[in-house]
C-alpha cells in the first residue's frame, strides 16, 4: 500500500491511472473469489478472496478521499466500527435454520445504502447535475428502496413476523400498474425537470418505490421464496452499480454488475429447476392462480383399510435408503437426530442416500447447509436428476418435513401452483415412511396424494424431533 | 454525456456479460453459500457510501451528511461483514470424508 503513498502529491492524471489499475485489479480478485465459489472444495477460499478484495476497497477509497483531511472523519471510521461489530454479531449469532431470514435482511440493508448514496447523488451531492447523473441517481434510489423493502417483506414472512400466505391486495394489478407508471414518471422527471426541488422528488421516489417493494414480496407464497431471495440478492447488486454509474465509481459499478448478472443467472437456474418462468413469478401468476379446486382420480381402493406398517422391521432390514429432507426438518431442528437416524441405519448395514430437491426448504440449497451442520457429508447429499432413477430400487424412502416437493400432483394437476414443477419420484418406492407435522398440503397449498395410498406407507404425525426420537429408541 | 459515464456504462455492459458467464453449473449444494458470498459482495457499495458522505460533509449541511452518510456507512458494513462471516461459517460446515482425514 505504500505505493499510494508515494504517488500522493503527483498529478492527479497518474493517481487516476493508479486507481484505475487498482480498481481492476481488485475486480480481477473478486471475480476469481466468484469462480472459485463455484466448487466446493475451493469455496472457502473463494470467499476469503473476494472479502480481501472487499477490504482493499475500502481502505483505497478511505485514501482517495483523503479521509484525515475531513472535518469529524472520526464519524466515519464510528460508522465503519458499528457495522463491523453488528455484522460480526449478527453473523456469529445466527442459527442455521434462520439463514433465508438473514440473507434477505443483509440483502436489504445493502439496498438501503445504495439507495442513500443514489439520494445523495440526486441532491447533486457526490455527483454531478446532469441528466446522466440525475436519472442513474433516481435509478439507484429506485432499486435500493425495492431491495430493502422487498427484503424487509421476504425475512418477515420467512421468519414468521408477517403471514407467509401469499397475499393479494384488492385491485392488486390495478396498484402495480400505477406504482409502475409512477416509476417511470419519476425517472422521466429527472430529465423534463417538471419538480423543480429535487428533494420533493427524492421523497416521491422513496415513497413509490417502497410501495412497489412491498407490493411485489407480500403476494409471493413459500415455494416461490427461494426464486424471490435470489432475485432480490441480483437487485441489490444492480443498486450498486447503479449508484456507482451516477457518482461515478468504476469499482462499484463493475462489481454491482457482476453480481447483478450473476444473481440473476442464478435465479434462472432456480426458475429451471421449478419449472418456472421468472415473469410469472415477478407477476405472481402462479401463487395466485390457486382457487381451482384439484380433480384427483378417486382410487378405486378406497375402501381397502390401511396396511399398518411395521417401520421398526422395516428400518431394520433395509439395504437402501433414501431419505428425503423438506422445511418441516428445518423448522423442528430435527437435521442431528435424522443425521443419527442414518448413523444407526448404516451400522444395521444400509446404504444411505440424502435426496435434496433444489428448491426443498424457503432458500437454495437450504437442505445442504442444514445437513452439513448436521456433518452430514456432502458426497452423500445427491441432486434431484441423480437419485430420482434410485427410488424404484430403494428399500425404503423416509421423507422428513417434505411435501410438496414429493407431490405426484405435480405431474398432473393442471392449474395449481405445483404444476409442472420437477418432483422427487419418492411414489415410485416401494415403501415410503413420512415423518410430517400433519396430514395437511404443504406450503403451496396442493393436497399430496401419497398420504392415501395404502400400501408401504407408515406416518408419524407431529413435531419431527419427537417422531425421529420416538424412533430412534425402538431401534 | 462526458466521456467517463461511457466509460462507466461500458464497464456495467461488460461485467454484467462477465457475471453472467461466470456462474456455470453451479452444484445446488452451493447455492446457499453462493448467494450469501454474492450478497457479501453487493455490500461494496461502502464505497459509495464512504464517497458520497466525504462529499456531503464538506457542504453546508454536515450534521445532515453526516446522519445519512454514517447510516449508509453501517449498512453497507453490516452486509459486508455479515455477509463474510456467515459465509465462512457456513461454508466451514461443508465438508467429506476426505476433509476430515486431514
């Protein structure tokens, strides 16, 4: 860092090369970090990466601004402590099973700052009064406030503060059309100039922009959560490099953009996976389009009494396990005693295998953290195209906390909200042993034909934890 | 337009390019931490935060720069710090037989 300092006092032409060199370097960095998180063996080291590269940022950027030279810059270096020190708790405190929450809540307070940089920079403060600067100013304001009130909305509801029901506002088209005209009104503002004071516009923006955050979140229902937290992590970047474009920053800009691009690619991935179209999900189609009433086929053995399974017997000599995590493991923090479960299991002699679905839980890859926590290894965890040819050869599938992404009626039930969407063949098992809350649909609300079938079936209603224990003693 | 805002659009053009391609075939074990290492990373609008309050308290209005500016500041550090920690807590947890014979 001591180059920095030597070129202090030189031309500014040579600190801006300087900088400019810097800054690419330090993009270059981030960019390996992406990579290298990509793998799982090199993830670890891909993230110390880009928060190094975080780290020289921000000390560069405390050295361009010649942070000694500004009255009461101890303020600053207060502001810097405080956030270290509530990030370090918040991370440090945080349970496993509330990471969807925390992701969404960091996710939006990242927008929040981007937003109050974008309304620095409208006020003309920090950038200049251009129709450029005005507009990407508006812009940043715009999509900061959607992230955080989006993200404040989704960490509610995930976290039980607000109904996670999918909610639908009367004349809920009619409120998005305005609030998107409204949007565009503000942004075209910046350019015709018909608000004179720029602060009544900051104040309108915020305004109709929160709204839109709003909006948009509290009608999306469970399933599509993880699409949601995704897309909102994408948005947040873009709030950056939006804010960067107006007070003209290249590092806030390219790095915005990247996780901006790759948020979004991400999301796609997730929409594939759910057989999803990403619009539909942004128009709440298909949380919305629920009131059908599903036809199921009667069976004709309807009347036939149950088959009581003998689970014990049947844990006991099977030779193939699948096991099948959902939500209701996270919720019953039940990832241990499935983890022991499968420990007793192996020593009987199985082979045990987890089937994780890629939008099972309320984020991606939510089943994986669980499990890992649990020290499940994560050669054992096997993606939804992987293990769904293993179901018909398994001795027994033991399903913990999943519904919906084990609902047959997903082949089928055209109109509701699961159609469509890729499933675990757990019906193709031979036997299948639940361990559920109740015998209710699960979160997107479709009735799951496998809790009738009569044959190979065993359930254990009630809190997993207590169910999995209650097991686990007669083994 | 000056020429630093093409500049500037040029760099958002190409690293959005860049970050779309970046992210191939990512296993699903990874998303999670994937997405919190990103979200990390959409904290570096610290930088902006640390600019825009350098310029706002050399204005008439310090005391207000300062109130936003250091609320923007906290922000941003609280999603990169957090962001940070609890990716490395989390990826920390990910491990196989291979790992633990080490």
């Amino acid at each position: 860092m001591n180059n920095i300092f030597l070129f202090f006092g030189l031309s500014d032409q040579v600190s801006n090369v300087i900088n400019y060199v810097i800054s690419g370097l330090l993009i270059l960095l981030v960019l390996i970090g992406i990579q290298l998180m990509s793998k799982v063996k090199t993830a670890k080291h891909g993230n110390r990466l880009s928060g190094l590269a975080m780290l020289f940022a921000i000390i560069v950027t405390l050295i361009n601004v010649e942070i000694f030279t500004i009255n009461n810059f101890w303020i600053i270096f207060l502001a810097i402590l405080i956030g270290l020190v509530i990030g370090l708790i918040w991370a440090h405190r945080v349970k496993m099973i509330q990471m969807p929450q925390l992701v969404a809540v960091l996710n939006g307070i990242g927008g929040a700052a981007s937003a109050i940089v974008g309304g620095f920079a409208l006020l003309g403060i920090g950038a200049g009064t251009d129709y450029f600067s005005t507009v990407t100013s508006i812009l940043a304001v715009i999509i900061g406030m959607i992230t955080l009130t989006g993200s404040l909305v989704a960490g509610g509801k995930l976290h039980g503060v607000i109904k996670s029901k999918p909610v639908v506002l009367p004349f809920n088209k009619l409120i998005t059309a305005i609030l998107i005209i409204l949007m565009f009104a503000v942004i075209a503002d910046g350019i015709v100039g018909i608000i004179e004071d720029k602060l009544i516009l900051l104040i309108i923006t915020i305004i109709v922009s929160s709204l839109f955050g709003i909006t948009f979140t509290i009608r999306v229902g469970g399933a599509d959560m993880p699409i949601t937290i995704s897309l909102l992590n994408s948005l947040s970047g873009v709030a950056g490099a939006i804010a960067g474009l107006a007070i003209g920053d290249v590092l806030l800009v390219s790095i915005g953009g990247i996780i901006g691009a790759s948020g979004l690619l991400l999301t796609q991935v997730m929409c594939k996976a759910m057989n999803k179209n990403l619009l539909d999900i942004l128009l709440g189609k298909t949380t919305v389009n629920r009131k059908k009433e599903i036809v199921e086929t009667k069976e004709v053995i309807d009347n036939e009494p149950m088959e009581e399974m003998d689970q014990v017997a049947v844990l006991k000599t099977a030779k193939n396990v699948i096991i099948v995590p959902g939500y209701g493991m996270a919720i019953a923090q039940a990832q241990h005693l499935v983890k022991t479960l499968a420990d007793k299991l192996i020593a009987n002699g199985a082979n045990v295998k987890y089937a994780v679905h890629p939008v099972a839980g309320r984020m991606p890859g939510h089943m994986n953290v669980l499990l890992s926590e649990a020290n499940v290894d994560y050669d054992d965890l096997y993606e939804m195209d992987d293990i769904n040819p293993e179901f018909e050869k398994a001795d027994v599938t033991i399903v913990i906390g999943a519904n919906d992404v084990l609902n047959p009626a997903a082949r089928n039930a055209e109109g509701t909200p699961i159609y469509g969407m890729p499933i675990l063949n757990v019906d193709k098992c031979k036997k299948i042993i639940i361990f559920n809350y109740d015998l209710k649909p699960g979160y997107a609300g479709v009735d799951n034909p496998i809790y009738r079938r009569k044959h190979g079936l065993g359930l254990n209603l009630g809190n997993a934890a207590d169910t999995l224990a209650d097991i686990l003693t007669k083994l | 337009m000056e020429l630093l805002q093409y500049i500037l659009l040029g760099v958002f053009l190409l690293s959005t390019i860049v970050g779309y391609f970046l992210i191939n075939n990512v296993p699903s074990l990874l998303h999670t931490p994937l997405m919190s290492g990103m979200n990390a990373l959409s904290g570096i609008t610290i930088i902006g935060a640390i600019l825009s309050t350098a310029a706002a308290v050399t204005t008439d209005y310090e005391i207000v720069g300062y109130i936003f500016g250091s609320l923007a500041i906290i922000f941003a550090m609280i999603n990169v710090v957090g962001g940070f920690a609890v990716t490395d807590k989390m990826l920390k947890m990910f491990t196989t037989k291979g790992d633990k014979d080490e």
